[in-house]
C-alpha cells in the first residue's frame, strides 16, 4: 500500500469505531453537545486535512516518476 493513502485512513477508523469507544458513548457532553456528535464532527472535519495532505503525496510521487 503506498503511503500517500495512510492519511484518510484514521479518521475513517476513528468514524468506525466510534460506537465502540467507551469515552465517545457514553452519557455527556463535551461543548455543550453529545460525545458522539462532538467526535463525529471534528473527524468528518479532519477529511480535509486528509484527503490535502494525501492530494499532496500523491503529486509529489507522480513528479518523481
């Protein structure tokens, strides 16, 4: 597997196994909003990032070829 697709993969398994952290599902809030919207939020946020970072390996190995 090449490296420029490492990046999105955490927070597809952070999205994944956020039924099964017990500190996301569980009873409370962090800002004011459930655990689970709060996590859920900041990694479908973290695609960005992401998928920029990912665009950018994969430029930089096709200028190497």
């Amino acid at each position: 597997m090449r490296s420029c697709y490492l990046p999105p993969v955490f927070p597809v398994l952070a999205l994944v196994l956020m039924p099964f952290l017990p500190f996301v599902n569980s009873a409370g809030l962090w800002l004011g909003l459930p655990k689970m919207m709060v996590w859920g939020g900041f990694w479908c946020l973290m695609f960005t990032p992401a998928l920029l970072l990912s665009e950018r390996l994969m430029a930089r190995s096709g200028e190497e070829e």
